[in-house]
C-alpha cells in the first residue's frame, strides 16, 4: 500500500510533467517564446473565471451525488442511538478525560 507522503510526491510528479507537456504543446502550437509577448495576467484572469465555472460545476454535481446518496439512505436519523443502546461505547478513556495509549 502507499504511503500519503509516498502519493502526495507521485501527484507532484504528475503536475510537472504534465505542466511541462502543455509548455511543450505550447510552443509546439504557438512557438518558442511567444508566450513573452502575451498578456499572461489577463489570461490568467480569464483561467481563473473558468476555473470558477468548473468549481460551480463539481459544486452542482456533488449536490446531485448527495441527493442521489439521501435517496438510498434511510429516513433514521444519523447518529442517534438505538433504544437501549445509549451508553454502548462511553466506558473507554476519551470518556474519562484521558486519551488512550
């Protein structure tokens, strides 16, 4: 199994080479260098306004998936003990002030 830290440095791996890759597409489109005599900060406003737009979206989406969720979930109410069943739980240490070991 991988490591966080092992996954968090594969991901970091990942975004260089595929910033690199689009650099590359970049001046393979455009040519070397072009990007000296673009408006790199008003394109990046515009990404920054379409990344808004995607955040909307996954925001929209997830919505949808937890509607989705709720529908399957039965109406019991979360995190309420079953009659009788109150005090299963609260006899280890976090109950008693202490952590355990």
């Amino acid at each position: 199994m991988t490591s966080i830290a092992d996954r968090i440095d594969e991901l970091n791996k990942e975004f260089d080479n595929r910033t690199f890759e689009r650099h590359q597409m970049g001046e393979e489109k455009y040519g070397a260098g072009t990007w000296l005599g673009v408006d790199t900060i008003e394109s990046a406003m515009l990404e920054v306004l379409d990344l808004a737009n995607y955040a909307r979206y996954t925001y929209i989406k997830l919505g949808l998936l937890r509607d989705g969720i709720a529908g399957i979930q039965t109406d019991r109410v979360a995190n309420v003990p079953l009659p009788g069943k109150e005090m299963l739980g609260k006899q280890g240490d976090l109950y008693k002030g202490g952590i355990p070991e």
